[in-house]
C-alpha cells in the first residue's frame, strides 16, 4: 500500500504525459488531414484552371488579404482584377471563384438548364427565406417555378397599377415636406417599394395593419442591412460567430417581426380561402372574364394553387413570399435611387424625360394608366440604361458541378468552383456599348439592342434563372419614376464621376443618395 501511495503521482504524471502526447498526435493528425485534403482539392482544380489568368494569392488564403477595407475598396480591387481579362480566377481562402466578363461565356452559365445550382454564398438568406425560389436548386427550384410564373403573367400585373399609383403619389407628397436642403433619397425608395410588395404580393394594406405594417417595413429594411453586413464583414460568416454577435441577436428580433406577419397573413389566407370554397361553387377566386385574373395578390394566387392541387404546404408558402418581398424591395430600391441621382447628374436627358411625360400627361395631374406607361419609350430607354451601368445585382454566382468548357478561349472550369457572371463589367465592354462609361439612353434604341448579344445585357439574370419579377420591377419603377419626375426637377451638386461604388449583395453609393428637388411647374 505504501508503494502504491508513493507511486500514484509518478503513475498519474506518466498518464497524464501520455495524454498528452495521444492529443498532440491527434491535434497533428487533424492538421496533416485538412493540409493534405487542402493540397489536393486545390491541386484538382488548378489541374483544370493552371492557365485562367488571375492573382496567384498566398497559401491557405489565397487573395482574401486584398479584400480588407470598406465594402467600396472591395469593389473597387475586384473590378482592377476583372479588367485583365474575361475570364479571372480568384481564390479566397479554400474558395475557388472564377469571373465571367464575356457574353459567350455567360451563356455557357446561364443559358443552361444544368447549371441551375446557386452557389453556398446563398446559404446565409436562409434563415429568413427558407426554401424559396432564390435559394432552392434542383427540381425542387424547377417545381416551385412552374407553380410562380402565373403569378407574374402580365394581365395579373396590369391589376397592380392602382397600387403603384397609390403609393407613388404618397411618396411625393412625403418628399414635399422634406426639410432640408438635400437629402438621401434610398430610404425614401425602400420604404415606398416595400408598401407596393406588402399590397401586391401580401395583400397587407398599411392602413388597416397599423403599426405592424410599419414594424415590418423596418425589419425587412434591417435585415437586408444585416445580410450586407455579412458579405463584406468575413469574420461574421461562419454561424456560431454570426448567433454570438450583435448582428445575430438583431435578426433574431427582425425574423420574428417578419415571419411573425408573413404566418398570420398566410394562414388567414387559407382560412379566407376555405370560407370562400365552402360557400361557393367557383373553383377559383379569380374572375370570371377570360385571360383576366380578379384584382388578387401573388399569396393570394399561390393559396388558391395549394388549396386546389394540394402542390405546395403552407411553410412554401411563407417561404416563397418572403421571397418575393426580399428579392422586389432591396434590388428596385436601388435601380430607383440611381435613375434620379442619374436624373440630376445629366439635366438635358432630365428634361427629356419631362417632354415625354408631358406629350403623355400635358398639365393633368391623373395617374397613369398601362397603357400610359407603354408610351414612356424615353423614360424606359433612361431606366435600361440606369440598370446597364449600375446593375442592382453586380455579380450573380453559380456552382458548377461538372467540368466546364468555356467558348472565349482554352478554358476548363473546374467542378466545385463558384462561377460568378459579373453584369458590373459585362454592361461596360467597349467592345459592345461605345464609350461604356458615358451615360446615353440610346444604347436602347430598337435597332442597337436587336444587334447586342442576348447575354450582353443581364440585369434581371438571364436563362432559365432570370428573374421572375423583372416584367413587374419595370412597370412599378415607370410609374414610381414618372410620378416622381412629373411633380419633381431633381437636382445634385454632384456629378456621375463623383459616385462611389460599393457592392456586396446589391450595388449602392458608398456616400448615399443625396440629392435636392424643386417643384416642377408646367
């Protein structure tokens, strides 16, 4: 007994050394295991891409040290590698991302039906979107895109023009009573398309949802504020790190607001629906009129769809709307904010648009009608020629599952990079728009763009991924934006040199959109 007391501490040291040494050599193991799956999967794919020009980066963190700084030095930085070449290989850390510049290329990506997949970078929406049509892949996506399409056919869209009206005139009487001399009109434009989308998507009505409405207004402006935060702020990419901080705890709050009238306005749908089937023989709550849908927003469609065919839950449901609002709110917002920043910047194409207006309008103050805004063919030309040099999405990224072979040159595409179609630099090759950075609505006359590659021009995507919405964006943007120039000349000390770029999720003025206006008389 003495010799065992006397030997346990020599045993417990020796255990412990062993331990130690166990934990080390699994702490080793797990290094050489990670180094030697990074060497190979960076090895494999460079197999494919050793001849795509791009910066050679450092080990492990490829060129991650050249994004630090503000998200328009990123932008900035990543737009100086791009010009090198049509097609630009960069890594970032373990991540292998190769830049499409060149319209053929873009096809390749685009136009096809099996590089359908969105890329991991998509993930972080997933919280507050779900499942829906911006993050789902596979026949899933090609399900729930067969289901939406109806929803955005032209004559359901023709039924929102009131709303657009509506809330455009609320809008410019909010801008009357701005009190300074300048001011930032983003805001201004977010919360104005956000009330479109709550009406025409949701069938919420701000009046009758009172504080609610408002609230949720505010959190979907907060998060958007959150998922930019998250682009360029890397360290805040992984989740634990993302739920500890700040940020976490406010989307927390904000997804709670959100989904909290997303599921209410939902399941009072479904229950609104199951009154309506139960007292009447209709099978749609449609119109009766041929080719007409009844005025009824997008949930409302999707609820008559899933009550019928039984093809989509509620949760899609919810998942899909939230969609919707997200991906018609941030992206309209700021093809709005540029057009009247552009608007003051060029006043000889301002007063053109007010021409046209004018032979459309002359001094009546109605609203416009569809078939006014088929006549806005200058206004149009402005608004495709703002969406050309500031594309709301500036990159769009695919993953690629199965070598690539590209048309602009000897390129392979490795299976498992990120492949990202930049409309940024695409929209501003000399080689398709002359002087591409001058700001000239004619590069949309009929017979310009019937000559341009399909794929030249992609603001709204392209291919089987395009963006649903596109045909809605253009009609609220015109009303919106004619509304706006009919009552508004819209001035800037500031011209297009002076704007600063910054891109992470959707494309912004670093310094904001500061403007001033007059009240224009006829």
């Amino acid at each position: 007994l003495l010799l065992l007391e006397h030997d346990i501490p020599i045993i417990m040291s020796l255990c412990t050394d062993i331990l130690k040494t166990g934990r080390n050599i699994f702490l080793c193991l797990v290094v050489l295991t990670l180094t030697i799956r990074y060497v190979y999967h960076r090895w494999f794919k460079m197999r494919f891409a050793d001849n795509i020009p791009g910066p050679k980066g450092w080990p492990f963190i490829g060129s991650a040290l050249d994004f630090r700084g503000s998200p328009s030095d990123m932008l900035s930085k990543l737009c100086q590698y791009l010009q090198s070449s049509s097609v630009v290989n960069v890594w970032v850390g373990p991540k292998q991302y190769i830049f499409l510049t060149d319209p053929r290329d873009v096809e390749v990506i685009l136009g096809s039906n099996v590089h359908i997949n969105k890329s991991s970078e998509y993930d972080l929406f997933k919280p507050w979107l779900g499942n829906g049509l911006l993050i789902s892949n596979g026949e899933k996506w090609r399900s729930d895109r067969k289901l939406i399409a109806p929803t955005f056919h032209l004559n359901v869209l023709k039924n929102f023009v009131e709303f657009f009206n509506a809330n455009s005139r609320e809008v410019v009487e909010r801008l009357r009573n701005v009190k300074t001399n300048t001011f930032d009109c983003h805001d201004y434009m977010s919360e104005t398309t956000l009330e479109m989308l709550l009406e025409t998507v949701m069938g919420v009505n701000k009046r009758t949802q009172g504080e609610r409405a408002y609230k949720y207004v505010r959190a979907v402006m907060k998060m958007c504020s959150i998922l930019h935060s998250r682009h360029f702020k890397m360290w805040l990419t992984p989740d634990w790190v993302f739920k500890l901080s700040k940020y976490g705890r406010i989307q927390k709050e904000m997804l709670h607001i959100i989904h909290g009238l997303s599921n209410k306005v939902v399941t009072n749908k479904i229950l609104e629906w199951g009154n309506f089937a139960k007292f009447s023989k209709k099978s749609s709550i449609t119109a009766e009129i041929p080719g007409e849908k009844k005025r009824v927003a997008f949930l409302g469609l999707l609820v008559e769809v899933s009550q019928n065919e039984n093809l989509i839950t509620s949760q899609e449901i919810r998942d899909q709307v939230d969609t919707i609002m997200f991906e018609g709110h941030d992206t309209t917002t700021s093809a709005a904010s540029f057009f009247l920043s552009l608007m003051a910047a060029h006043p000889d194409i301002q007063n053109k648009v007010a021409r046209e207006l004018y032979e459309i309008f002359g001094d009546s103050a109605r609203p416009a009608t569809f078939s006014d805004t088929l006549e806005m063919k200058y206004l149009e030309r402005c608004l495709l020629e703002t969406l050309r040099l500031y594309p709301p999405v500036p990159f769009i990224a695919r993953k690629i599952n199965e070598p690539v072979k590209l048309v602009s040159g000897d390129y392979i595409l490795p299976p498992g990079c990120t492949v990202v179609v930049a409309p940024i630099m695409i929209h501003r090759r000399e080689d398709i728009y002359p002087n591409p950075n001058q700001y000239n609505p004619d590069n949309f006359l009929p017979e310009r763009s019937s000559s341009r590659n399909y794929y030249a021009f992609v603001p709204f995507s392209a291919g089987p991924r395009n963006c649903i919405g596109r045909k809605y964006a253009l009609l609220q943007l015109k009303i919106l934006l004619s509304t706006i120039m009919r009552n508004f000349h819209v001035r800037s000390h500031l011209t297009e040199k002076d704007f600063r770029l910054q891109g992470d999720v959707i494309l912004k003025r670093a310094e904001g959109f500061q403007m001033s206006l007059e009240p224009r008389i006829n």
